[in-house]
C-alpha cells in the first residue's frame, strides 16, 4: 500500500510511570501518548512486522498499532491480573489448535464427555461452549429466507393490498426481494465472467504451445514469438497480460479464477437458494420459536473434520488471546483470558435466535466481554437481539462489534446487530462498541478501503487490515475484515477487565473509547480515491484504539 505525504501531525510525549499493586488495579503515573508530532518516517514493514503490526506503536514504529507491546513492556509488565472470559460468538473455534488449545475456557461444573448435564443448564457436555447451529455449514443469506418465507403471501400485491398488522413485513419482503434479485443478476454476471476467462485461459494455452513448437510458454517467449494468424495473435496479448499480472504460473493462474467460480457459484447454490432449508434439514428448529433455548450440540468446532468453516471463528479467537510469549505463532492482545467458544455463524447469514441464545449463553456462562465479528443488513427479529444485548448490559458484560466491510456509512444504512438506529443518537445500551478498521499506512490511506464508518453509528477504528492469527489445524494466515479489528479491541477490553475487575463494562467501554489516538488529516473513505474526509469524522470518537492509553485512562476511573 502506497504511503503518501503525510499532512502535518503534531508531537508525542511519554512517559513510562511508576506502577504499584493494589485490589482496584494498578496505580499507573504515566503520560497518555498524543499523536501530536511531525516528521513521521515513511517506512516499508518486514515480514515479521507485517505479521505483528496491530501490535506495534506510532511514535516508536511508524505503525498506528494499539501499542500493545509498549503497554506490556512499560506500564504492566511486573501486574498479572485477573483471569477474564471472552467469548466469541462466531463460526465455530479449533479449540486444538496449538496457539489456543492453553487459553481455552473449561466450564468448571461440566464432566467431559459423560452425556451428562451436569450444570443443569440445559447443555449436555458444554465443556468449552456451545454450537448453536449443530451440523450446519452452507446456508441462506437473511434476505433469501425473507423472500422464501413471504414470497407466497406477498408476491403481486402492493401495499394498499396487505392488511396493517402485516404492512412492516411487506416492506421488509419488498426490500429484500429487490435487493436479491440483484444480488443473483451480479454474482451470475461475474460467474459468467469468471468461465469465461478461464475458457479462454486454457484454449490460449493450448494454442500459443502448439505455435511455439516446443519452446517453453514463458513471457519472454511470447514477446519474441512471430505469427500471422489474428488469432493467435489476440491470444498472445491476452496471456502476455495474465502473466505480466499474476505470474508465469498458468495452473496457478487456472486455480485462482477457479476459485472465484466456486465462490460465486456458492452464492448461487447457497445464500441465494431459495429451496435450501439447512437449519429444518439439519437442526430441526424453528428459528421464530424463541421459547425453545435448548438445540444444537458442543462441537464448537463445526461439523467439518478438517475444521474449515471454523477459519474465521479461530482467527478471530487467535487476535484476542493465542498464548502471548511461547516462541508459537503469534502473540494475541490479552493475557489472563478464557476463550469460550460459540459456534453461531453459518456460511451466509446468521440467524436471530442463535445470536440471542449465544450471547445470553455466553452471560450465564462467565464471559465478561463478548466478540460478535458478523453481520447483516435485514433483520426479521432485531428486538430479540437487542434485548439479548440488553441483557448482557444488566449483567455487567461488553460486547464487541465488527462495523462491517461494506465501505458504506452505517449513518445512512443500518446493519445489525447494532445499539441504536441511526436517527436516534441515543445508544439503547452502554455496554456495546462498534469497531471500524485501518490499516498499517498512516496516511491518506488509514482507513480500511472496505471498512464501514459513521459519526453516529461507529464508535472507534482499530488493526484490521491484513492481520497474521490462528487458523484451523495449527497454521497461521492473514486475514482482514472489521471482523479482525473486532477482536484487537475485545482484547484490549479483556485486558482493562484484568487488571481492573471492578470497573464495569460502561467504564471499560468510556476508556477504550475515549483514550485512542486521533487525527484531523483527510483519508480516502470506502475505497474511493476521490472522497476524502477528517479521520476524526468517522466515527463517534474520531480515535484509534490505543491499549497503553486505555491503561493509563482506566486506572483514574
């Protein structure tokens, strides 16, 4: 990513402080860094760096990390804490892995493996969490259970035709209809497209060996090669064009367009497949029966023996907690952290219920912070879930929230779940924290291209763009998303939850909130060059996440 002149920033003083022990916390006198300083040096990220860069500092590394590792070194290092429960609420967690597996919760009343309820919570065997979604992988998005639900009761009829208690689901039917049908109409054009490339690809390649008799398919080759067939011709230009973009690697070339094909066919198959019913196929529950709580099983790590569609889930569970300083992988932000698993997000969209049921399981459970990386712009059931987030406030629980990655102003359009409409400033809870995210170059190009934001609707950015985390199977990959940034601030917040137990989850959400670094400068929003705006007129704080300063702040409350 392309770093370009900076605009004039101002200066940074730190300090490191003196920290005493005590039952509230640690006393820290330090000073809270300020992005206040010109003459930032411009500079590339090793590899290494690239893999820990939502770690790093802004003043020491040139990086616009959350200066975790300065944190530990500086304010916390001689303070241990005490242990706090995160759940994350997600695609399911390979509770095996080797970066995890140390870090992973036990629920301390349950025997493993007896068929037992031994809690008398209604969850036979929860050692480690709970799956929600049982066998389910593959399944609609939101919009295309809409249309499959109503679709007999609404289809031809206009508003003045439907009765008044059934008028807000005739909207609801109509927008999502709309939205479908062009959803389908894309994805078959880019199928379409994506076919039609690698037909290409492949009678290119056939061809162009036949006319360089013998010689090797190579850039150069192609460049010397002479013929007077159009043909032919138009096919050398089209394979000098892939080759100059992604390689000499034609199969690997042939694999990558593969993979768009099988990821919009899919879509096809799956989010948009009004006949696909896996949840009364495969779990055999009513998603609208809020009363039945009990369904599901406790293989948090999905279905799947090779643990793929838990990916997600594990790379976000790696950024909060993978164990810090065992020479393994990577360092996640917290120490003294529990990882509950939650398994309640499918391939497509999550329903409702299991996120209600999977945050009010993860309170009665233990979890002091929740992480929900997911979302969706319909919700048939948003009371449901607003009331489960309800619950986790009354409870003393903060919930952490990715803003999504549609590049679009969540003042202008709602995604769910979220703690308030967006002509309402007034949040419904106090114990929920929206995260856009941004990237390692600070710039004109901090904010994640695909990030949302919103002065109303987003409260902080933090580390989201290409992130090195926990992957199913113990390996490690880099990943990006809000979804990412999520979990970096669920970590701070487990982190603040340590050291101070006595805060409650609005204090927690005031310090992470309020404490971050901000800027004034003009960045690129939604991925488009030609739409600027102020850093700190993107969300409701305007800040970056910083965990030293987060520290600093809390231990005055």
């Amino acid at each position: 990513m392309k770093f370009n002149s900076l605009k004039k920033v101002t200066g940074l003083v730190f300090a490191s402080g003196l920290m005493i022990s005590c039952a509230s916390g640690p006393k820290i006198d330090a000073t809270p860094l300020t992005n206040d300083f010109s003459d930032v040096k411009k500079s590339s990220l090793s590899e290494d760096a690239r893999k820990s860069w939502a770690h790093m500092d802004l003043v020491k590394d040139t990086v616009p990390g959350m200066s975790t590792q300065r944190a530990y070194d500086e304010l916390i290092k001689d303070y241990e804490g005490k242990e706090v429960i995160v759940a994350i609420v997600d695609s399911g967690i390979d509770i095996e892995h080797e970066d995890l597996k140390d870090v992973v919760w036990v629920n301390p009343k349950e025997v493993a493996n007896n068929n037992v309820d031994d809690d008398n919570n209604g969850y036979v065997d929860d050692v480690h969490g709970w799956n929600f979604l049982g066998d389910i992988v593959e399944e609609n998005l939101e919009m295309t259970r809409i249309v499959r639900d109503y679709q007999d009761q609404f289809e031809g009829k206009t508003l003045s035709d439907v009765s008044a208690e059934d008028k807000e689901k005739f909207v609801m039917y109509k927008a999502a209809k709309a939205e479908l049908d062009k959803e389908i109409q894309e994805t078959q054009a880019n199928l379409g497209y994506y076919n039609n490339l690698i037909e290409q690809l492949t009678t290119a390649q056939k061809n162009l060996t036949d006319s360089l008799k013998g010689e090797d398919l190579t850039l150069e080759n192609l460049k010397n090669m002479q013929s007077d067939d159009e043909k032919i011709n138009q096919q050398k230009m089209f394979l000098m064009n892939i080759m100059s973009n992604v390689g000499e690697d034609l199969e690997k070339a042939k694999k990558q367009l593969q993979g768009g094909i099988d990821y919009y066919g899919n879509r096809v198959d799956s989010h948009f497949n009004l006949d696909l019913n896996a949840r009364a196929e495969k779990l055999g529950d009513d998603e609208n029966d809020f009363t039945a709580s009990i369904y599901g099983n406790n293989q948090v790590a999905g279905p799947d023996p090779k643990k793929e569609d838990a990916k997600h889930g594990t790379h976000v569970a790696g950024i909060v907690a993978a164990k810090r300083n065992n020479d393994i992988g990577m360092d996640g932000v917290a120490e003294n952290v529990r990882i509950m698993a939650v398994r309640a997000v499918p391939d497509g969209d999550e329903y409702d219920k299991d996120i209600a049921m999977g945050i009010r399981y993860a309170v009665d459970n233990g979890a002091k912070v929740i992480n929900t990386s997911f979302g969706k712009y319909h919700s048939p059931h948003p009371d449901k879930v607003n009331e489960a987030i309800a619950y986790a406030a009354k409870h003393d629980v903060l919930i952490i929230n990715a803003a999504g990655n549609e590049g679009i102003d969540l003042d202008e359009k709602r995604v769910y779940p979220n703690d308030q409409w967006p002509e309402n400033e007034n949040e419904i809870v106090s114990n929920f924290i929206n995260v856009g995210s941004i990237t390692p170059s600070y710039g004109e190009n901090l904010v994640s291209g695909f990030s949302n934001y919103g002065l109303k609707s987003v409260d902080v950015f933090s580390p989201g763009s290409a992130i090195y985390a926990t992957t199913p199977l113990d390996k490690y990959e880099f990943l990006q998303g809000t979804s990412m940034a999520s979990p970096n601030v669920a970590g701070v917040a487990a982190v603040l939850r340590s050291l101070f137990p006595k805060l409650s989850a609005e204090q927690i959400k005031d310090a992470i909130v309020n404490s971050g670094l901000t800027t004034d400068m003009e960045v690129i929003v939604g991925g488009n060059a030609e739409d600027m705006r102020p850093f700190n007129k993107l969300s409701k704080s305007g800040k970056m996440v910083n965990l030293y300063n987060a520290i600093i702040y809390a231990s005055k409350l």
